[in-house]
C-alpha cells in the first residue's frame, strides 16, 4: 500500500476533545472518525488493526476449541423478557418496534442469544462440554462514552459462551479461557495485563475476572496488595477495618450545628478527626423510588456496587424534597424514620464516640456508640478500600490504588440463564438439570485503542508488530531522485513478494522530516529510510518505531536483515 | 473437527414453514437457527460458509484497490436528513432515540456514512480515485422477510463505495468491479450468474446492473432476449408495443355496466377481446396521498417502479372512499376529474376503438379514440414487459421471462450523495467539483443461500469446495472395530496436518445409512468412507457429493488421491 493512496488525513493538533493521548494519537494519525457520541468509523488503518486483533483472538478460541457462530444485533423483546434482562437492564439496552409494533431490542451482550441457539442442541449430557463464541458489533447506550475507543456506545466484540455438566468442568475450562485470554493479551503486546476478582454485576453468576491493563487514564479502580498476589476491582475489594475501642463513653448529646453543611464543617466544627464521625449517604431504588441510607465512618466512601448487591437492586442517588422522611444534611442513624432502611458499614463496628446526624433540622449528635444507643448492629461491608488498607488476603496494610483499563473478563454465570430460559439435560440416569454456563468478552475496539495507551510517544502510537496495520514502512527520501526510487521501488516489491505488509511512503515533494513524522504518527513498527546519502554508499537505514533497533544496512542484504527483524518482532511477542 | 462434537442438529422432516428448499436444507442441516421474523443466528457450519465467502469477497476487492473499512450501524439522524433519506425512506429504515432522546438510525447501507468518512480526505482531485468497503450488519425492516437467507431484515453485506473525478474514471472503474464481481460468483461455485440492467431505485443514480442467479425461487423477474443478449431486471425493461390501427371509427358511447366488476368482465360484457380495453390502476403518492392513475391496454401490468421514477415520489395503491375524485370500477381517461393526474401507457397509442370506464357510476365507454376524444397525448413507458415481448435492442419478439434471485449489484451514483451532503475536491485548477459515486454490494449470507439453492439435491446442499463447511467428511463405519477406527483416525490426523479442512463422523452406534444420510444433508465436497469391508482389501472410498467421483483406492495412496482431487474442485471454480 502507498501512503498516497491511503485512506486517511493526519493531524499535526490535538483535537482539544480528547482527554487521553491513544484517541488523540488515533484521531491524529487517521485511524479512526468520530460520527456521533460514543460511535466511530474505522479508517483503513484501525480495521486493518483490529482485523489483526480477531485473527489472532479467533485463534485462541478455536485452540480451545471454541466454534464460531453469528448472533443477532437485533432481537425479539421475548428472548430478553426470558431472562428477566428487558425489565432489569435500564436505559444502555436499546428497545424499539418495528414497522409492526413488535418490541426488539439491540443486543449489547448475547447469553440469551446462545442460550436459544443451543437449548435444544444441548439437550443430552454427551453434548457437554462446548463453547460457542461470536466477533460481532454490539451497542449499549452507555450515559458517558468517553476516551474515544476505550468507552465507546457501538463496539465490536468477540464474546464467547461454554456450557457445561458441572462445577468441575467449568471450573476446568474457565483455566483453559483464562490461559487463552493471557495468550491473547500477550500476542497483542501487552503481556503486563494482570486478572483482578471482579463484580459479576448484571451478569449475574458467582466468580469473575477481569483482565486490566494498568494504566492512569483507566476508569477502573484496581486494589492491588504490595505484599501478596491479591488484586481485585475496587467493586469487588473486600474492606477490612479493625477499630480498636479508646474506652470512651460520653453520653449522647444533641447539638446545634447551623451552617455546618458537609462532614468536614462538622468535624471542624466538633474539633474532631473525621474518622470519629459517621458520614450518610443517600441512595434510592431504581425500580421503587425507595430511600436506603448508607452509613460509613467519615473517612471512607460508599462503594455502590456493593450496596447495590446487598440491597439486591439498581440505586442512584437520592433527589431528597421536603416530604421524604429525611432531613437533609442532618442524617445519623440515631432516630433515622422508620420508614428508612439503612445499613452500617463495618468501619463503623466498635468505634465509641461518633459525630452524627441528629435527624433534626440544624442539629447533630455527639457521642455516639452505635451498640450502646441502637442495640445490636449487622454491620455490612459497604466502603470502598483506601489505599493503605489492610489486604484480606495476607492481612497485612499493604493496599495500593491503581487505575485501569479492563480490556477482557471471564464470569462463571452458574445456571442464571440456563434456568430463566428453561435449558436443561438429561444425565446418564436421564435427570433432568440445568447446564451451567460461562461467558468470556474482548472488545476489540477497545483492546486496539488499550494498546495504543499503553504503547505511544509524544509523536505516535508504537504498535506491535502482531497488531500494527503495517509491519514495514518504507520512506523514500527524494523519489525525484530516480536511482533512489528505484532502490525504494525495488525493496517494496521484494517484501510485498514475501508477504511483507508495506507501507510505502514516495510522496514527491515532501521532505524527510514531514515523512518521519507521519511515520511516527502511524507507527509501524520498522522503519526503511531510502535516502540519496545512505545510497551513495549502497546503504539504507533501518529501524524500529521503539527505537530499540537503529542500523545502517547494506542495500544487498538489507532484504534478509528486515525479514530477520521482522521475525525477531513476532518472537518477542510469544 | 470432529462431528459428535459440532454444535449442531439435523432434521429428517422438512419444515412446514420452509417454502423453497435451501432455506428447508439449511435448516435441517443444522446451518441456521431462527429468532425472529426474518433474523437468523449462524451456526458453526454456517458461519465457516459466511466466514470463506467473506475471504473470497474481501481478496477480490483489496485486488481492485479496495480498502476495508468499518462504519457503524447505528448513526445519527443528522446523516440521513444531510442525504434527505432520513425522510424519503418509508418503513424499512428503522429510527429510534437513544438515552438523551437524540434521534438515530440502524443502517441500512451506508453511502451516507461513507460520504461522512472521507468527505475531507477527498478535497483534492490528487487522491482520486478511490474505493472503501466494509463487510458489516445491516438491519432493514422489510415488510414481508421470506425464504430463510434470501430475504432477511438482518444481514451482513459488502458494501463498498468508490469516488471519482469524472465520469470516464467511473466508467472504467465500474468496469472492473463488474470483472471482480464476476471472479467472484465463479470463485464461490456459481458461474452462471447473469447481469441485468436494472433500476437503481432509492439509491439514486443512473446505469446500474444487478447479478441475478436464474432460478425458479427468486423474487425478481428477469426479461432476457432469445435472439440477443439483452437482459434486464422486469423493473427497468423497456416495453415496446407497436399497435396498428384497424380502421375502425365508431363514435364515443356511454353504455350501462352494471355489475361488471372487472376489466375481465367489462370486455366479456362488449364481447370484446381484453386487449381492446384501457384498464385504470389508481395509486396514492407516500408524500401527500394525492391520487396517481395509471392507464395501460387490458392486457398489460402496470410497472409500479416505472411509474414511481415517471412521478418522481414513492407509490401505494390507493384507498378509494366515497369522498375521493374518482368513480371505483369505472375510472377511464375519458371526463376523468381534473384534480388527478394520470398517465397513459404506450401500449394505448394507436389504439382505435377502446372500452374504457366512463367516470359514472355503473356506466362504461365504448369506442374510445384517445386522440381524437382527448387531444394530443404524451405517452409513456409504464407496462411491464411480457413473454413474447419485442426485444429494444434487436426488435425481435422474443423476450422471455424467467425467474432470479439478485446475488449483487453495483450502481453508478453520480453526485447525488456528494452534492446532498457537500462533499467537494478542486480539480488542478483549483475549482471546485462533486465527486462522482459508485456503489458495490453483495449480501453475504443470500449469497450462501443462493449457491445452495443452485447446487443441492433431495439429500442436501452439495456446496462448492470454496465456501464448503469443510472440505472432506470422514465417515468411519463401525468404530467399535479398532483397526477401523485407527485407519480412520489416522486419516484425519495425515489431513488435518496439510491443513485440509475435515469433518470427522466417528460416532458409535450409527449405522452406515445415518452416516450417509447426515453427510448428504451437511453437503461437504468430498466424502471418504473408512469401513471394515474395503479396509480388508487395503481400500477406503472416496466419492464427491456431486457424484462425479466414485472411487476405491488403496489404503497407502488415499492421501494423495484426496489432496489431488481437492486441488481440482478447487481448479474447476477458477
């Protein structure tokens, strides 16, 4: 391919709308054109990337012996309404009729759809074990697409299902998924990805992974511990907290805190550490309106995905007016309406004196001791980790905080779909059970732009060789030059001959620096510098984007030096 | 792969709602599963079909300088009211509003999107020419999906769109997606594929040509010449009527038609024969319901698409209620109101003598001289062509009319989309141009339909070896028997190593005849049989489905004997 012929523009600016450098470098370097909130066009560059990404995760799961079918985009209302997911999922499921006024519904994940493929199919327990995947787009109506490709509303996905007899056997190829999805992550070019636990969320089911690539831009929190291998998602970290009691026992006391509007102006105001207070938030339930309050000591934050889980419904936060049964600003859970539930997190458990919300109107308790004045407590875990904190695994206060970009997980969904959509198979004895599932996705989309993320300069991405849309870019220096075009020309056929990928820079007119910029910009990952210099002494340059390689080549062997190198790319990446 | 392991079922009975036989086949194959009306899931088989078609397409389309692409299927309203197809398309094109009630649409095709993708890419005349595709879902919301694959409302298609600098540069580019589209009907086993002139329809544009593939199943009428060349689409064939007057003079008379209902019965009344008559066909613009009449001789159709271009608007038959204009029964050219506008169709000029309505209720005219009562006329091509026709290219009466099923298309576009949506480059004198459009598209999984369509029996598809499942089908006949199944096994084994593609039947416990039947009904290209009779004798049998090869050979050469007749299927389709 001649770079003149290339179907793209790059950009010397950064667009002012992109907050991360991989979808600046992407929008800059003509991968990809943004067409409406959260939805993209792929040039030539990204697709051919991302045709990369699917050949290589195709692979993979037919090494697992994976079998690849289509579901769907569009599907009947019904096959949701089996799951019970076209009532519990809130807006990001996209639900229209058609010209009929049948409902249908967009699918942003498909367990229903290879649940219906198969419940007939797996109808005998010689069926089983089997793995069903698909490579196709999907659109969730996400409420803030962000981050170009890492965050995107249509995406492309490789979403794979297994169906087993029981625990044992999921539990066996869930480890086959999980050492295909390491490989996977390792041909890509970023090998340093690691699995944290994660929430299942509204997947449903029990053990989960995700595979996250550390990295600042990440929306995700990873709860990492610095002496042991615990790594979890921050939605899924448990949060130890072991007060100690100071032996205090003021007495419950009423007190007039006008103007005091957060829990820091509280605490300034009790001349007291926030971590003696008792901070409440407000939440309400998605399907009912109704209120559950969050208590947690002043110093932590609500993790809403566990609340959300304990609860058993989808929250947001409270819009409190003048009729709810709650005082605004002033809420504790001494004297809370009855009318409210509440849970206590456990950072709360054994502390003797907290400063509180009196459920009055300008006024605030102190001296609280939660066992002392409300009787015995089912303290819940509720908060978030902080950094420092103690790690449930070996015990020790070691937590970090990193952020991250989940670019894959695997859920062991257990009989959720399998049982709402009636599948069930005969055993030997021909009793009847229900299959138990697992599901495994990729985004491609945004597994490319991940890798991006992880891998540019201030000047271009720098892709891996498995991965980048080209694996050798030739730049002509002076294609006016005929003795130097020729020898250009030439090495172009020659690799082309050996089913070298090229891109081939003879752009007359544009000078050498401009064509290393592009070059950059685009980042193939070995770059041939044809030049009138180099050739006077039969040389040419070659060199990787990375700049782990620089040389300066003979033109006779140069041939065999770049299928060498290229050969060494692909070896680093096994 | 081995076949007790392929996710999969097979049917012995044809399905009742299953009307034409590939759609029977391919269901009880255990190709495709239905969902919902018109949407499909693709098994494995299917898919590894969908996935080779898919190669083919994209290797003859990156030959003629294509580069792939991805666009969205969802895409912001604002595109199609740019093109104005937002509004001029009826129901098919599905609209929704997503999450903050902004308006978006699935795609349908996509030349909008391809516009919006290189709209500045191609602002100088120095980029030309060039060409886009994609290979992508698309969802259009059909109003009667039929015949399994055929007609869907899901699909995935290659799309592609090239854009140029001149007409000339169009041409000829036309002409080698034309050559491209034929290497590939010949690549995926149907060589027989014809082109036709055709309408372009909503698409806009002028000279197009769709790909028929002749067959008694498909929704399309062809008209072909049996002395020419001649071939088009029944929407865009010309119809030449030559009619000579015989003289006749008698004077315009109005005659009570009570109960006559029909033009059959009309010209049973006057005992004249049907093709004196002027028959009414009386339709409502989508846009306004304002009433369209179409007059053609009784003997003719009214060409709906014809008329639909003549009238520049979308067509339905009318509603016609008390209030309307128009005498129901007895609506003729003659003191017809002039609030509705009418057409006369060629096959009227000349005519001498006509019973035709007389815009009273229960009376009807007899004797009507269109010229000589109405004035002069302009007469238009409104007819649909019939068999026995005269041909517009050689004028010989011999057009027939067969049946076809439309496996692609390519349309010359012009500037409709670059003018509606702005897109402009300057040629070398810096003014400024609308570049010139064609569009290119095949319906991936019609396609497989089609060529199983064309190539199958009572038994199953016999599916060319290009898009074949697989490319052999290992029976081994009792493998309880050891030396058998080692035989076997090892056969698969020595193939699977030259990467031949094999499907593996060694289930115990199924006669010989289910073997064959399940083989029939797969279609796999060659077929070897592994048995214990012919093992005793160093032999195993080799057969295509095609039954053009039936075979017994040693044991020792059965490797070689395979490998040679598969690279001939593969020879024949080139």
């Amino acid at each position: 391919m001649k770079l003149k012929n290339l179907v793209s523009q790059r950009f010397k600016e950064r667009p002012a709308d992109c907050l991360i450098d991989s979808h600046a470098l992407m929008i800059r370097g003509g991968y990809m054109k943004y067409v409406a909130n959260g939805i993209y066009s792929e040039l030539p560059a990204l697709r051919r990337v991302t045709s990369k990404i699917e050949a290589i995760i195709r692979e993979e799961m037919n090494a697992i012996d994976g079998q690849e079918v289509l579901f769907p985009i569009v599907m009947p209302a019904e096959l949701w309404q089996e799951s019970g997911r076209y009532d519990s999922i809130a807006n990001e499921l996209v639900r229209f009729q058609d010209r009929n006024q049948s409902k249908l519904v967009l699918g942003m994940t498909h367990e229903e759809a290879a649940v219906h493929l198969v419940r007939e199919y797996g109808q005998s327990y010689q069926q089983y074990p089997f793995m069903i995947y698909q490579i196709q787009r999907k659109f969730r109506d996400e409420a803030r697409p962000r981050a170009g490709m890492i965050r995107v509303r249509e995406f492309t996905m490789k979403d794979a299902y297994s169906f087993h007899t029981s625990q044992e056997d999921l539990d066996q190829y869930y480890q086959k998924c999980y050492e295909a999805y390491q490989r996977i992550f390792r041909r890509v070019g970023i090998p340093e990805v690691v699995t944290v636990a994660s929430d299942a969320g509204m997947m449903g089911g029990n053990l989960s992974h995700e595979y996250m690539l550390l990295n600042e831009v990440g929306e995700d929190s990873i709860v990492l511990c610095a002496e042991c291998d615990y790594r979890a998602n921050m939605e899924a970290a448990a949060n130890i907290v072991e007060n100690v009691s100071n032996g205090a026992t003021a007495p419950l006391e009423y007190v007039a805190t006008l103007d005091c509007k957060t829990i820091e102006e509280v605490c300034d105001f009790f001349k007291t550490d926030i971590s003696a207070s008792c901070k409440a938030v407000v939440y309400q339930k998605n399907a009912d309106n109704t209120f559950v309050v969050a208590f947690v000591r002043g110093d932590y934050e609500v993790n809403e995905t566990k609340l959300s889980n304990l609860v058993g419904d989808e929250l947001h936060v409270a819009e409190i007016t003048a009729d709810t049964p709650l005082t605004a600003g002033y809420i504790g859970p001494y004297g809370l309406s009855k009318q409210v539930a509440y849970y206590c997190d456990l950072s709360l458990k054994g502390m003797d004196s907290l400063v509180a919300g009196a459920n009055r109107e300008g006024f605030h308790l102190k001296g609280l001791n939660l066992e002392r004045d409300l009787g015995e407590i089912d303290y819940v875990d509720l908060a978030k980790v902080k950094a420092g904190g103690i790690c449930p695994c070996c015990k020790k206060p070691a937590l970090t905080i990193q952020r991250g970009i989940e670019v894959g997980n695997i859920f062991q969904l257990g009989t959720k779909y399998t049982e709402s959509m009636h599948m069930q198979f005969a055993d030997k004895d021909g009793t009847m059970h229900y299959p138990i599932m697992g599901c495994y996705g990729i985004g491609i989309g945004r597994l490319a732009a991940s890798v991006c993320e992880a891998r540019h300069d201030e000047y271009g991405p720098i892709f891996p060789i498995s991965i980048a849309p080209w694996e050798v870019h030739i730049c002509c220096i002076r294609p006016d030059d005929l003795e130097t075009k020729s020898a250009a020309d030439h090495l172009y056929e020659e690799l082309t001959k050996q089913k070298v990928e090229v891109l081939y820079d003879d752009r007359e007119g544009v000078r050498g620096g401009q064509m290393f910029a592009d070059a950059d910009l685009i980042g193939v990952p070995i770059r041939v510098i044809v030049s009138p210099r180099n050739l006077k002494d039969e040389k040419i340059e070659v060199s990787t984007r990375d700049k782990s390689v620089h040389a300066v080549v003979e033109v006779s062997e140069s041939l065999t030096y770049i299928m060498k190198l290229r050969e060494r790319l692909y070896q680093e990446l096994t």
